[in-house]
C-alpha cells in the first residue's frame, strides 16, 4: 500500500481522541483505499504485458498430399516484430497510465482524510455540546433545589417553581438530544473510518489546531504536491506518448518466419520468411493521427483548467479560514467572558434576593448560544481548513 502508513497497524489503543488516531485507521481499514491500491497494482502489471513481443504462431503444413501420402511435411514459427521503436512508446504509454493510478489513489487518500477531519471536528463539537448541556441541566437543578428549600409547599412564588421546574425540564430534554447527536457523529466517525457504527471511540481531547500560512504558499504548495494536478499530468503524458505511438501508424511492421521442411527421398531443407504489412489506407492513418492529436490538447487543456480551478479553490478556502479564525478568536475573547460574567451576576443576585429568577434564565440562554455558535464556528473553521489540506495535497 503505497500511501499507507504501517504505525497504526496493531495499535490496542481505542481511536478517537485526536485527529490522527482516527486518520491513522481509516487509512488501514477504509474499503475506498483497498480498491484505490489494487487499481495502482493493477495499472502497475499491466506495465509487464506493454511493449513486448506477441506470442508466436506455429506453423505445421503438408504438401502434396495424394491417395500416394504427403509429398512435403514443413514445421515452422512466425513472428510478428514491430519496428520503430513502438515498443518503448507501448511501455511509456503503460507507465503513464499506472502513474495515473498511483496519483489517483492518493488522492482518495486525501479525500478520504479530510472527511475523517471534518467528521471528528463534528464529533468532538457534539461531545463538548453534551458537556454544556450537562452544566446547564446542573445549574438549574441547584436552582430548582435553592427555590424549593427557600418556598417549601407555600403558594408564595411558587410561579418562580414552575418557571424553574419547566426549564430544567427543558435542559434535561437537551441533554438527551445532545446525547443522541453526539452517538449519531460517532457513528458516522466509524464508519468513514471503515468500523462498525457501534464500535467504541475514546472522549476527544479537544478540536485540532489550526495553523496560520500564507495564501500563495498553499498555492505554491498544492502546484507540486496535489494528486490531481498530478492525475492530469499523467494523462496529459499517456496522451502524449499515444500520439507518437499514433503517428508510427504510417510504418509497416514485419513478420519474420522459418520452417523445416521434409520430402522423401530428398535431402530435408529449410525455408525463411519476411512478410510486411503495406499501410496503403493513409485516409485512416490521418483520421487516427488527428484524434490522437485532439485528445493530447484535450488533455493539456484540462491540465490547465484544473490548476486555475485549484488556484480559486484554494483562495476561497484559505479566506474563509481566515475569517473564521478571526471570528472564533472575537467569540472568545469578546464574547463568552462575558457572557458567563452575566450568568454569575445573575445567580449571586437572585440568591442575594436582589435580582429576578428570569435573569438567570436569559443569561443562562445567552451563554448556551454564544457556546453553541462558538462550536459550530469551531466545526466550520476545521471542516475548511481540512479543505484547504486536501487542495494542497497533505497536511499543512
């Protein structure tokens, strides 16, 4: 396996914690990338049965053959030799194509990588939602708790109890959905990663750090290192060769043969053959010179058009990389220390008597949905970042 990295082979360790431990199984599990290195070790033999000779023919004849017997016996081969030097173009154009599929799987691979990026940014969102579902849920029962030990059964506020009895209702009923969401990413973890969907995954430690790079050294980048752009310049190169190949069409190729030959009462002689195939239909040879030339231009074309398409691409995932950088760093720095100021404020307040319980409720709100869009940002910022990586062909 070409790509495949043979650390996470044997590894007891349940995977799931960071990025890499994930990676490192899908890499070894995953079905996409099994059928991605068999078409390269296919692409790979068919080299051995390009540019070679073709078999033989054995010829067996009799002569003269009467109610008398058989006048000559002639045992002999022939074999049909391309000359020109088609040969070596036949293995060039195999070498291409087997470079084709090599760069072909690895960019499975590195398709399939940042999924697997992506996915555990979604399942490591989901663990850390279920956290604050949890903290959330705790907050209102101690609320709940200090109204009930404050009133008892008394008629006096009891609005205050019901107000506090619905929304930690409504906290526990978050957890659960929150619970289910996050079973529901490590299914979906597992099975990108080639596992079955209940199969265990370790708590993740945390979403993977982003690195800062400039724009045009991923560009810069992904010229030398994407397996597309790669992909087509195999192609581009298989073209190439098959037009030359193509434009020997006009040379004739040659079968050589020899036969022993056998009469009775004579000396047994021998008997050499030359035999070339005269390329008389030229209109032909054009038509397939022509196609030829049309599909290497074809090729070259979308060589370059992919490029330009990769270049866009990757400034576009390199922009919103950036933005959202800046807007996960404005959301922490800005926004979440204040609004968990807010949820003290309000708590010392209402337990000091000086502060209503519906303040607490909306802090409360408003620090959840400033940790929840700060989640989905973080999950945003991985997912294009990964993309980002796979346009520039590994990791950065």
């Amino acid at each position: 396996m070409l790509w495949l990295s043979p650390a996470a082979a044997g590894d007891p360790a349940v995977p799931g914690a960071t990025v890499e431990s994930v990676v490192a199984i899908a890499k070894r599990l995953n079905p996409t990338v099994a059928a991605a290195s068999l078409d390269f070790d296919a692409a790979v033999h068919k080299i051995g049965t390009a540019g070679v000779l073709a078999d033989p023919a054995l010829v067996l004849e009799a002569w003269d053959v009467n109610r008398l017997g058989v006048g000559q016996r002639r045992f002999g081969v022939e074999q049909e030799v391309k000359l020109w030097g088609k040969y070596g173009l036949e293995r060039n154009v195999a070498q291409a194509d087997a470079e084709a599929a090599k760069f072909q799987g690895r960019a499975t691979v590195i398709d399939l990588v940042a999924q697997v990026v992506a996915a555990h940014g979604e399942y490591n969102a989901a663990y850390e939602a279920v956290a604050i579902s949890l903290e959330i849920k705790r907050r209102y029962d101690e609320i709940l708790g200090l109204l009930r030990s404050r009133y008892g059964a008394t008629s006096v506020d009891q609005q205050d109890i019901i107000k506090a009895e619905i929304e930690a209702a409504t906290a526990e009923g978050d957890v659960v959905r929150r619970q289910g969401e996050q079973k529901s990413a490590a299914a979906r973890l597992n099975a990108l990663i080639g596992r079955p969907s209940l199969a265990p995954l370790a708590a993740p430690t945390g979403f993977r750090a982003v690195r800062a790079i400039g724009l045009a050294q991923v560009q810069a980048l992904a010229r030398s290192a994407n397996p597309m752009l790669a992909l087509a310049g195999a192609q581009t190169n298989s073209a190439a060769q098959t037009k030359s190949l193509t434009d020997l069409n006009y040379y004739p190729d040659v079968t050589l043969g020899a036969k022993y030959v056998q009469r009775p009462f004579v000396e047994d002689t021998g008997e050499f053959m030359a035999k070339l195939n005269v390329p008389l239909h030229y209109e032909v040879k054009d038509a397939e010179q022509r196609a030829a030339g049309a599909r290497l231009g074809a090729a070259q074309a979308r060589n370059e058009a992919l490029r330009l398409r990769i270049d866009g691409q990757i400034a576009d995932a390199w922009f919103s990389v950036d933005a959202l950088r800046k807007v996960v760093q404005i959301y922490v720095a800005r926004q979440l220390p204040p609004a968990r100021s807010s949820v003290d404020n309000a708590r010392t307040g209402f337990q000091a008597g000086s502060s209503d319980l519906s303040l607490v409720f909306e802090s409360e709100r408003r620090l959840r949905t400033v940790q929840l869009d700060l989640l989905k940002l973080k999950v945003e910022l991985q997912a294009k970042y990964a993309e980002m990586e796979r346009l520039a062909g590994g990791s950065l």
